[in-house]
C-alpha cells in the first residue's frame, strides 16, 4: 500500500507521546510505510522492541542528546521527562531544541518523503520549508485539548490577551464552544497551564507559541480523535485510536510479575482495580499515602504499580507504615517497571484509577474497564471532565487547593467497581470497549492516512 514511502518522525522526550509515535510506526510499518523513528539513545533503548516482522520497515535513529553549559545542566543520563524533577524542565526543553542541528543534518541526507513531528520542535518547520519537504503534525492529545485552547489567532498576541488573559479565564468553556459543555480547568489547574502554557520560559518562546507556528506550518494534522478543521486551520486526518495489539499469550519471565499474575488468576472476573498514574505524574508524599489509605478503606482487591517516588529512601517508605501487612492479600503493590498492557488485559482486572492520560484511556477503554480519574498534570483535567461528561469516568472529587481525600477516593472506588449507582458506568465501558477495541476499524484509518499521504508526496512530484 505504502511501500514507496519513506517517513521521519519526531516526538518530544515525553514516554506519554512517544509511545503512541512509535504505534503509528508501527501501523505505518505495516501498511508498507518505511519509518524512521528519531530520538535520542536512551528513549529509544527505552522503548517497546519493534516486531521482528517490522525491524526491516522501521529505523530507530539516535542521535547524541546535547549537552548544556553552567547552570542548566541536566542530571546524567537523562533525556526524558521520567528522568527529571519538574524544575528542570526549562533544561530539558533547551537541550531537546538544540536536536534541531543534527535533525537538519539527518533530514538534509535522507531527503524523506513526510516530516511528521510531535507539538513541540518549532523549528522542523523551518527545516521542512529549506528542504520542500511536506510537513504533519501527529497529535496525541484529545480533541477536547483543541477545542479548549481554541484556533490559533488565540495561543498568541493579541487574541491571546482578549480571551485568556488569566487563570480564571481557563475555568470555563471559550466563547468559540457553543454548546453546554464542564470541559474546563479547575482553579489549582488553571494557575499551573496559564504560567506553563502561555508564559515565557527559558526557551524564548512560550509553549502556546510552540503550538501555533507548528499548525500555521504543517500540512495537516494527524489526530487519535476527531477534531473539526475550522479549529486548527488544517486538514485533519484520523489515524484511529492505536490501541496496543492485545496480547496473544503471557511472555512475563520475571519472577515476581509471574507471582502476580498468580494473584491475579486466583481474583473474580472484572474484580480487581488497577492503580497507575505513569511514568510522568511525580506524586507528593501526602498524595501517595492519601491513595493507599483510599485503596485500604475501598475493601476491594487492587493491583497498584508505582514508580519509587523521589522522596523515598527505600521502596517501603514509598507506602504508609503497615499498609503492606494491612492489605496482604487484598492487594498487590509493584514499585517500578510493570507490564501495563498485559495487566489490563487480565480478566480479573474491572477498574482503572488513574491520571486520566488519552494513552491510558484507550488502552483501559479497548477492555471495557471502568475509569476513576485524579487528574494532576498538563491536559488531564480536561481529559478528566470529557470522560465524567461522555459518562465514562468519575472523577475523585477536590478541594480549591487540588487536595483531595482518602474518602473521596473509596468513595468513587466502590461506586465505580460495585455499586448499584455505577451500573450505568460500568455498562458504558462495556460499549465503549467496541470502539476502542475495535481492530478493523482503526486499521481502516491507518489505510486513509497512507493515502493522504501517497497523495501529498505524488502532487509534489
């Protein structure tokens, strides 16, 4: 279908955006596209392996991540948000732009057909208009990000001061939605997003104008969700939801995951919670034991896996004090890495609390669990309130400082998993899984897209 067409891609140094990159590598792979997958040395060596049916279709290209001078140094070895506390984001975000010299380098020798770049690297449009190369941007966010951040007269300049000039400007829908819609940020969300977004950084240009000079350059946008036109100012292009391939059999060789999935084995069917917040949610103390004094209080069985915090000395005081021994058997806590998309599609597994990122949303959605969201970072509070009012999630209710407690989180627990009043909930996850799972359909999406893209390349020529 593709097999004359050759692809570059770029994500940011996010794992919530470049794994869903690599699923389009994937797809595009096995359309016949030929892909290369640009990145730095240790994401790449990070990521899921290719399948060996793809390893011929699908380059991994590294190039060294730059180094920075003085006080913006980075902590060794890390080229990814998983590797840093917030405060050192301005630094990475330095050294990821700075990729623009060796990516120009690349793209000058390799003269592809498509650059299809992630919302962060402005500079690939400039790289894409020196060499008359075609420009897309993928999106991972939802159209519900799209809508709430409006067109691109308002991410910067003046539309920008008229309609967003504050954080209480962000806490209800813009004037642009016309319909009854709660897709809005919180107050203790809107603080963060208004200084995060359309603030200035140490970049030199704000994130919001990131955004814009991508859309004003690219060709056209490729989205996991449908987004109207009219908003972004280019034409968009569905690539389906990517939802990982369901797992055909059990390849987990560690012994304490084995052990696990024994637990797992020995649970009802759509019993078990599943607590995971990603590798990009860095949770404060007082929040981690706020969630396991929840999980104890739910009295259902859970399986929570959980990064080792920064502030933890060793992996027990990553939990309060005798909550391992108070939950033995109830519950299974994992500190580290763990096989997500194995676990979710365990049938024991009913239930997801989470940060409510589009990626895990898709993943938990294509087996028809129940979502309980507890949003804390970037576009999550808006993904949180599109799925309370799709009717597909509740969301752990919070105080005006985004506190929120152990009861609010047992709570929404038990009225998602077994009560009377989350039936409707759960029954439309169940449909919900017939979108989200459903193969056929989203390979059909992948096909419009190598044709868009067949097309793009045959007008150039």
């Amino acid at each position: 279908m593709g097999s004359d067409l050759e692809v570059v891609m770029l994500p940011v140094p996010f794992f919530g955006h470049m794994i869903p990159f690599l699923h389009l590598s994937i797809a595009l792979a096995k359309a016949g596209v030929h892909v290369s997958f640009v990145s730095t040395p240790r994401n790449i060596q990070r990521l899921p392996k290719i399948p060996i049916n793809l390893a011929t279709r699908i380059d991994l290209v590294e190039i060294p991540f730059p180094a920075l001078d003085g006080n913006n140094f980075l902590p060794e070895g890390a080229e990814a948000t998983v590797d840093i506390p917030f405060e050192k984001m301005d630094s990475l975000r330095n050294a990821y732009d700075l990729l623009q010299h060796p990516f120009r380098r690349y793209v000058a020798d390799n003269s592809p057909d498509w650059l299809i770049i992630d919302l962060g690297p402005h500079w690939a449009v400039e790289i894409a208009g020196e060499y008359g190369i075609p420009l897309l941007c993928f999106s991972v966010l939802t159209a519900a990000f799209f809508a709430f951040t409006g067109p691109v007269e308002y991410l910067v300049g003046e539309g920008q001061r008229r309609v967003r000039s504050s954080p209480e400007s962000l806490m209800s829908p813009p004037e642009w939605v016309n319909f009854p819609s709660s897709v809005a940020f919180r107050s203790y969300e809107a603080r963060e997003w208004h200084a995060g977004f359309y603030g200035m950084n140490d970049s030199g240009i704000t994130d919001a104008a990131r955004l814009a000079k991508i859309l004003h350059g690219c060709q056209a946008m490729a989205v996991r969700s449908y987004i109207l036109e009219k908003i972004v100012g280019k034409p968009v292009i569905p690539v389906g939801l990517l939802p990982p391939e369901k797992p055909k059999e059990r390849e987990i060789s560690d012994a304490s995951w084995s052990k696990t999935f024994d637990w797992l084995d020995e649970q009802k069917p759509k019993s078990v919670v599943f607590v995971g917040f990603g590798s990009e949610c860095k949770l404060t103390k007082d929040q981690v034991y706020e969630i396991a004094h929840g999980l104890e209080l739910s009295e259902l069985p859970f399986l929570w896996a959980i990064r080792k915090p920064s502030w933890a000395i060793e992996d027990i005081d990553a939990l309060p004090s005798g909550f391992a021994n108070r939950t033995a058997g109830k519950g299974v806590v994992s500190i580290g890495w763990s096989p997500q998309v194995e676990l979710l599609a365990h049938p024991s597994i009913g239930g997801s609390l989470f940060h409510s990122g589009w990626g895990s949303v898709i993943e938990t959605l294509q087996y028809g669990h129940c979502l309980v969201v507890l949003p804390f970072i970037y576009d999550k509070g808006l993904n949180a309130r599109l799925l309370v009012e799709k009717g597909l999630a509740v969301e752990i209710e919070r105080s005006e400082d985004g506190s929120f407690s152990r009861d609010d989180i047992a709570r929404s627990l038990r009225m998602a998993m077994v009560s009377k009043e989350g039936e409707r909930l759960r029954n439309s996850a169940r449909e919900a899984s017939k979108v989200f799972g459903h193969v056929k359909r989203h390979q059909d999406y992948i096909g419009g897209f190598v044709e868009y893209l067949r097309n793009g390349v045959t007008k150039r020529k």
